[in-house]
C-alpha cells in the first residue's frame, strides 16, 4: 500500500517537473515576427472642449485648422513558437492581409479626424491612434491563429517621433472619446468623488 503512494507522489512531481521543463522549452523556442506596413493621412491635434487659443498654445502647428498630413509606418509584433511542419509562428501574408484590413484600408489616403469609424470623436494623436489600433489587432491576429499573440506595436510618426504600445493597461483605455462633459457627466463625477471620500472618511 505505502509502495502505490509513493508510486503516486513521484509520478506526480515527474508529471510537474515534465510541465517546469515544456514551459522551460516554450520560452526558449519563442520567436517574435515584425511586419511593417505604411499609410498615408492627414489629421490636427484639436480639443474641441478648449479654445483656440488654449489649443494653439498646447499643440502648435499641430492644431493648424486646415490639416497636416504624415507618412505613418506602423511595425506590428507577433510573439509564438514556430509549428515545426511550416516553420513559421504566422505566414507573412496573412499578417498583412489583417493589418491592412483592421487598419490601413481604413486609414490610407484619410483624414484621421474625421473619415474614420473607430476614431470618430478621438484625439488622433499617435498615442491614441497606437492604442486604437491595438484594440483593433489584438483580437483580429489571435482569431486567425491561435499560436500567435500580438506582442507590441510601433508606430512612427516621423524620423524622430514614434510611440509603443504593448497593450498594458488596456481596460483602462475602454472610451477614449472626447465627447464635452456634460451636466450629466458632472452629476456622475460628483457623485463619484463623494462616494470616494466617503470611503476614505470610514476608514
Ligand atoms: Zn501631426
């Protein structure tokens, strides 16, 4: 009888130092593929919410009302380990084709202010945009191929402006809108302060 029970106990920290070691071996064999796509687009840095003058004196020429435009590159990264059969963590090909139908077609030639769907009411600048995009990808890469996993994403503005992303904190990143505060938003907001420091005052 004490024989089959310590045949159980180290059949079971066999079956978990096999696990340490698959988990060891996965890390090792992850590769991360980039695939780099280019759009054109023209956009302004404006609240809506703030004056000129207010947004002049925060943003510069950016808030110029009649537009500018850049030549955006943006790299995406795909973290997974490569199917031995095919070689590949994700075909090029594929990646591309989401990337341009999440997001270039629907950028390229555009103005990011206005022409848009998922930008509409946005600031456009590339922080948002980077976190837009995200939200876009994230779910489009892993519906196609669930060994791939989108791990970070680059976009450059110009030679020396770019921004990363790698998704953390997303949650919080739910509405990005810039819709004007409201009276209802102000009676949310009020309240929301008052049930804070009522929490705090108990404790
Ligand atoms: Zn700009």
């Amino acid at each position: 009888m004490g024989d089959y029970k310590s045949s159980i106990f180290i059949r079971v920290r066999l079956d978990v130092s096999l696990q340490e070691r698959l988990k060891q071996k996965s890390k090792i064999r992850m590769v991360y593929i980039c695939r780099r796509e280019t759009f054109n687009a023209s956009h302004k840095l404006y609240n809506p919410n703030w004056s000129k003058a207010k947004n002049e004196a925060m943003f510069g020429v950016c808030a110029n009302e009649n537009w500018h435009g850049h030549n955006f590159e943006l790299v995406v990264t795909v973290k997974g380990i490569p199917d031995l059969a095919s070689g590949m963590v994700m075909d090029y090909k594929v990646l591309s084709k989401i990337i341009r139908r999440e997001i270039i077609e629907k950028v390229h030639y555009k103005n990011l202010n206005l022409d848009v769907d998922f930008l509409q009411n946005k600031m456009p600048s590339c922080e948002i945009l980077i976190i837009e995009f995200w939200k876009k990808l994230a779910p489009a890469i892993q519906e196609s191929n669930p060994r791939a996993q989108l791990h970070h994403l680059k976009l450059i503005e110009t030679k020396n402006n770019f921004v990363e992303y790698m998704g953390e904190g997303l949650e919080l990143y739910q509405d990005l809108s810039l819709h004007p505060a409201t009276a209802e938003d102000a009676v949310l907001i009020v309240s929301g302060i008052l049930k804070l420091t009522g929490s705090l005052s108990k404790k």
